[in-house]
C-alpha cells in the first residue's frame, strides 16, 4: 500500500506547472460573457 502521508512530504511540484500559472495570469482571456456582451452591444 501508498503511504499518502509520506508521499505527500516528499512531493515536489513541477516546475512547468509555476510557468503555466504565470503565463496564464498575464493573460487577457476572453470568455463566453465578454463575446456575448460584444455581440449584444454590436447589435
């Protein structure tokens, strides 16, 4: 069997995954709302 309490104290998060959130909250990202605001104040 895992021991999860062990394996939780060794664990070490990737390094990508910091570079992934990083460039993720730099983002301007569009949602479904903001296209639809856009199309309704285009009408």
């Amino acid at each position: 069997m895992l021991d999860f309490e062990e394996e939780l104290k060794n664990f070490q998060p990737s390094m990508e995954i910091g570079n992934v959130e990083d460039a993720i909250g730099r983002e301007d990202l569009t949602d479904m709302t903001d296209l639809m605001m856009e199309l309704l104040n285009n009408k």
